[in-house]
C-alpha cells in the first residue's frame, strides 16, 4: 500500500489486501480493519473522504469513487460491506453488515441513522424468538434523510425515507415514506423524483459547465464535454446524460467538475 496517496493522518489500516485510489483522504484516528484481525480486503476508491474517529471493521470493505464518510462512523459486521459511487453518509451513522450490506451508488444516509442487518441479544434457550441475519439492500439514489433507523430490508432505487423514519419494510421505487414504523406516503406527498426529459438534463449540464468555467477561468475548456450518446474524443471527458456515465480520465478538470456537481448531479463511470 502506497500511504503517500492519503491524505490527512489514519490511526490503523488491517488488511490481508489493501487497495487505495487516487486522492483519498482518510482523516485522524480512523481504523478499517476486520473484529477478529486484519481484514480480507479493502478497497477504496477515487477521491473517497474518510472523516475522524471511524471505525470500519468488517472482513471485506469497498467504498467506491467521491463517497463521503463523515466522522464518528461505525461500520462492522461478519460479512462484506459494499458502499457505490458518489454516497454522503453523515456523522455519527452505524452500519451493520453481519447479514450482508450492500448500498448502491449515489445514495445519502442522513447524520444519526442506522442500517441494521441483523437482530440478536435475547436467550434463545429460554426462547427468544428475535435472532436473524438477512442481507440489507440498497439501490441506487436512495435518501434516508436523517435520524433513520433501517431494519434489514430492500431499499429499490429512488426511494426515500423522512427524517426519524423507522424503517421494517420494503422501500418500493420511487416511492416516499415516514414515521414510526414508517408508511407510504407517496400518494400524499408525491414520488421522489419526477421525470426529467433528455433536454433538460443536457440544458441543464451545459449550464452548470458554464458557471463551472467561470469559477475556473484557468482550466483549459476543451478537456469536459456534455452529450446524450456514448461519443468518446481522446482525452476527453464525456458526461453522458441519457445514462449519467463518464468517460473517466482524471484529469484537473474532470476531478473539479465532478466535486462542483455533486452532490446535485451524480455521474459513475462508464
């Protein structure tokens, strides 16, 4: 492992492999390792932000390119722990992997929350009937505002949960919930996200391309572009809209773009 990528001061990395991308900060205090020794394998993507005093111990752990972890995070469990593309994990949230954890890309778990995979602590000799371990799924745009509490269950893409949401069923597509134990609210409320038409988005990208330039009149104006196909031009970095991909090159211009569109338009690469 190359530390000199890191940026900032990490207390410990335990792993039997270890794999670090390109403009990672991992701040003081921070540990990543597995509960019982080191762990199989971590992997950390692109310009991931890892905030103080986290502990992630579990016997896998990826975190994908422009994921935000902020402080005090607790990630552990039995089993691996897949976080996508372009996540916002606010301060103080737990998540529990022993069921398996997966989240997908361009997903935001508000400060507080929790992400339970698993239930354990009563005596099942004296009967108990609360022990289980079920995999905790979560697609892709998903939001659990904030104070979030989320039983192991599936999280389809583009749903969205209120803050102090109770979580013990099944969040469907684009749907909105609440409360304690929460509801759907959608028929109330509306869905998440609207339909947005290839105009808009490609109206819309040129338009923050512009005041991106004119925040960075030095960046060279020829190295980002903005198109609705799979084009691809030579050292260019293309933002397609119809599938929110991008021809990833890293150059200065991309990495700046990426950070001033986030987190209000999310690209992966294609």
């Amino acid at each position: 492992m190359d530390t000199r990528r890191i940026k900032g001061l990490f207390k410990s990395i335990a792993a039997e492999k270890t794999i670090i991308g390109k403009d990672v900060t991992i701040e003081k205090n921070v540990t990543l390792g597995g509960i019982d020794g080191p762990a199989k394998k971590v992997f950390i993507g692109d310009n991931v932000f890892i905030g103080h005093d986290t502990k992630i111990l579990c016997p896998e752990i990826t975190i994908l390119d422009y994921t935000k972890i902020h402080n005090h995070m607790f990630i552990h469990g039995y089993k691996p722990c897949y976080i996508g593309y372009n996540c916002w994990i606010g301060q103080n949230t737990i998540l529990d992997s022993n069921g398996l954890l997966t989240i997908g890309n361009n997903v935001g778990i508000g400060a507080y929350s929790q992400l339970w995979s698993h239930i354990k602590y009563g005596d099942v000799l004296e009967g108990c009937r609360f022990l289980s371990e079920e995999e905790l799924r979560v697609g892709n745009d998903v939001w659990f505002v904030g104070h979030c509490i989320v039983s192991p269950i599936t999280a389809e893409d583009k749903s969205m949960a209120l803050v102090g949401s109770v979580i013990v069923k099944d969040m469907k597509y684009n749907h909105i919930y609440g409360g304690s134990p929460a509801e759907d609210l959608t028929d109330k409320l509306g869905p998440p996200f609207r339909e947005v038409s290839l105009e808009e988005k490609l109206a819309y990208m040129n338009e923050r391309l512009r005041e991106f330039y004119e925040l960075h009149p030095e960046l060279a104006r020829d190295k980002i572009k903005v198109t609705v196909d799979d084009d691809y031009e030579e050292g260019v970095t293309m933002f397609n809209v119809s599938n929110r991909t991008y021809t990833k090159r890293r150059s200065r211009e991309e990495i700046e773009f990426m950070k001033f569109l986030l987190p209000n338009a999310k690209f992966i690469p294609g």
